[in-house]
C-alpha cells in the first residue's frame, strides 16, 4: 500500500503533538482525536502507479481525477470516560451533512475554523 505515516490520533494534552504521549495507557478524561483521512501525494503515488506489484491495485482513471486536491481527513475528537469513551466533536459527516455545511459555512472569523 502507498502510505503517508500519521498516528491513528494524537494525544491532546500539553502539546498538540506530545510524541511522549503516543502511547500511554488511556486514563479518565484524557481527550484524543481519530483521524481517518485520505491524500493525494505525488512523490508517493508516482512511483506506485509505474510499480508491477503496487499499481495493479491502483485505479488510475479514479487517481487521476482527484489529484492535486491533496485531501480529505475527517477527525473526531472524543474524551475517555470511566466506561469508554464519549464524541465531543460535532462535526458533518456524511457526504449530504458536508455538503449542506458546505453551501452554508459560518462566519470565517471564528477562530476555531482556521485551516492549518
């Protein structure tokens, strides 16, 4: 599989990228992400597609139609609780749910929403 490495989600604690914290066990009240996401990396998708072994699983009609786009990662944001874990995100998650955000976006001065 072509890959870009990235942790399954980060600890949220001090550090929003706390390495020390990858892989402690989980406490009451410690909040981490889940981060699923898909990229379109060139460097990474080039030499697969020319790959024998690799390419053959790669659609390439498909690749190229969403190349240059870069991505999309949907992250959900939980805090663990005495008997499991709760969602604190509210977020659109279906294609209709992103698509109705998406025709109606709030205010781009709540600082929350900046991209990074």
């Amino acid at each position: 599989a072509v890959v870009s490495t990235q942790s399954t989600g980060e600890a949220r604690h001090i550090d929003w990228y706390d390495d020390s914290l990858e892989w402690c066990p989980l406490e009451r009240n410690m909040v981490l992400t889940i981060e699923p996401g898909c990229y379109f990396n060139d460097v990474l998708l080039d030499p697969a597609l020319q790959d024998k072994d690799q390419g053959k699983f790669m659609v390439k009609s498909e690749i190229a139609r969403y190349r240059g786009l870069g991505g999309v990662r949907i992250e959900e944001v939980f805090v663990v609780t005495e008997g499991g874990c709760e969602v604190i995100s509210d977020l659109p998650r279906t294609a209709d749910e992103v698509e109705a955000f998406m025709s109606n976006p709030p205010p781009s001065d709540i600082p929350f929403l900046d991209t990074y």
